[in-house]
C-alpha cells in the first residue's frame, strides 16, 4: 500500500477545495498514518472525511456542552463506524448470574453520611495510561484489566499495567472460557476466568498485539494479590454508582456507535446515545465542571488522540435514558473484588 499524499494537490485543488482545506487533510492523513489501496480508495477515504468536517463544523457551531475534532476514525462514515463497533457487541447482553450487588442503601454502615463532589482515580493515581486496542474487539479485556488494575493499585499502592492479551487468549470457548477473544466479551466473564486461574500476568510478560491466537500461553507468572474471589454488580442507579466509585473505578457498558461519539473531542457528552450497549470502557470518576454539567468520567481504549486526552465526559443524572443514565452507562456496572 501507499498513502498517495503527494498526489493530493494535484488531484483536488481543482475539484474540490481550497489548499488550505487540502493541506489539512493531508496533515490528518500523516497523523494517523492513514494508508490506501489505491486512488479510489483515497478518494473514498476523502469524501468521508470532508462530510464528516462538516459535521464536526455544525455541531461546534452550536456551542454545545461538548465539541467534535477529527481523530482516527474522521475516514468512517457512520456505517463503517458502526462495523468497527459490532466487533465488540456479539456478548453486551445482560444474562443471569449469580454475583453480589452493590446497592445503594442508606441503612449500610459503610455508607458515608456525605459523599464528596468529585471523584477521579487517574488524579489519585490508580488508573494506568491509556491504551490502544486497534482493530481488535477486545474492549471488554481493557475494561476489566483496568478496573483490576485499579483495585490492585488502591489495595497495594502499587500502579501495574496487567495483560489484556492474555485474557484474549485464553478466556474464550476454545480454551475452556466464556469470551470471543477479538469478536468480544463481558467483563463479568473475564474477572470470573481470572478468579478461576489464580490471578493475571502483566502487560510486559503477556503484551498486547490486536489480534487473537488459538493458543493460550501459560509460561508468564500471574502476579500475586491479583487473584479475584467475587465481582460485584452496581444497582442501575446514579447513587449506586457514586457509591461504588467512591471505592474503586468500575467496568462498564455502554452505546458508542453514534457519530458525535465517534468524533468526541471535549466536553461534558449529552449527544445522542442510546442504551444499546456495545463497548466496554471503564468507569473511572464523576464531577461536576465549571458549568455545573455533571459527569462521569470514563477511560477508553482508543488511544490518546481521542476524546480528552483518551477519556471522555459522559453527562450524569436521572434525565437520561429514562435513569439508565448517558449512553446507558448505568445498566452493566461491576468490579472485582480481591483476595483478602
């Protein structure tokens, strides 16, 4: 393949647009290292990405809550997005179980009479730096890692990234798991196959390559205090949440196929978004801004060049979804609980 950059003036100045508008296009192409399989498909990846800077210049205009930029996926149109997306969906269906639920209950004696304004665990040190899972429908793996990775942190006060590709290989139906490797997964099953094996390896022991092998490797050493006797389950509820967030960040589900959160550049997010849930991120703090937007903060696994720095501001409150909250973000919340 070849990226046909020096191709680009020629071929549009003309037809299309200004050189300014081209340059930055162009500009785009060598952040990302987009590549092409031929001039069609440059011109394909072009007319997406044009509509798309569109979009992103209308919805800016109105001076909303949160903004749109051009990041990795500015070439998708909404229905290669939405295909990118489905790798994760196969398993974002609540089924039943049998674990402990954390519900907010006033009478509980650990329930703290007032419960702060603002929680975030990347601030007090708990949450690794964010990850880049590509191509590969591995969101549930990130998901889980990180929220053992931050019960370990605040457990031991030690910060250690710890391996989604292990859980990748080795928590699927071909080696014994409940999970689809690349093509998805739920968290709840994943801290049930870490509990199962004893703990985790970390990251430089297992790393991480984007892709799924038949084989599960087992000559990495799973790392002590991270074997998980039980997970939790949050009530459906803002309280719960704060509650449980107060705790340790917490794995969730949420809707992520829509165009503005495919574009999401900053801000507190009350964009359109359903609960049709299809990504697993991983619930790391809420707040309020300085203009009295309340939200959660959640860490993805597309890398830095989206959203905040990786993270994006969800709006929280009852008014959304009918209470299931933001992009449905309340419906699927859990979190290991570690050995003693």
């Amino acid at each position: 393949m070849r990226t046909y950059s020096f191709f680009f003036p020629i071929m549009f100045a003309s037809a299309f647009a200004s050189v300014p508008f081209i340059e930055r296009f162009e500009s785009w192409v060598n952040k990302f290292k987009i590549m092409f399989e031929s001039e069609e498909h440059m011109f394909s990846i072009f007319n997406k990405w044009t509509t798309n800077d569109r979009f992103i210049s209308i919805i800016n205009a109105r001076n909303l809550t949160y903004t749109l930029g051009h990041n990795q996926f500015s070439g998708m149109d909404e229905r290669d997005f939405q295909q990118y997306i489905m790798q994760n969906k196969k398993l974002f269906n609540r089924v039943p179980k049998n674990p402990k639920y954390l519900e907010f209950n006033e009478s509980q004696t650990f329930l703290p009479e007032i419960l702060p304004v603002a929680v975030d665990w990347v601030k007090d040190g708990a949450v690794t730096a964010v990850k880049d899972q590509g191509q590969c429908g591995s969101c549930w793996a990130f998901s889980a890692i990180g929220a053992l990775e931050g019960a370990y942190s605040i457990k031991y006060g030690k910060l250690v990234d710890f391996s989604e590709q292990q859980l990748i290989d080795c928590d699927n139906l071909r080696n014994g798991g409940s999970n689809h490797g690349c093509n998805g997964g739920l968290m709840d099953s994943a801290f049930g196959w870490i509990s199962k094996n004893g703990g985790i390896c970390t990251e430089d022991e297992y790393p991480y390559v984007g892709k799924s092998y038949e084989k599960c490797d087992s000559w990495c050493g799973e790392v002590d205090g991270t074997e998980i006797i039980n997970y939790m389950d949050v009530d459906t509820d803002d309280e719960s949440m704060i509650l449980a967030l107060n705790f340790q960040p917490i794995s969730v589900a949420i809707e992520a196929d829509q165009r503005e959160f495919q574009l999401y550049k900053s801000g507190v997010f009350k964009g359109d978004c359903g609960v049709n849930l299809d990504h697993g991120v991983l619930l790391v703090g809420y707040g309020t801004d300085d203009d009295r937007n309340d939200y959660y903060r959640v860490k993805n696994s597309w890398g830095e060049s989206w959203g905040e720095g990786g993270y994006i501001r969800l709006g929280r409150g009852y008014k959304y979804n009918d209470g299931r909250g933001q992009c449905g973000v309340l419906l699927e919340g859990s979190y290991p609980v570690l050995r003693e």
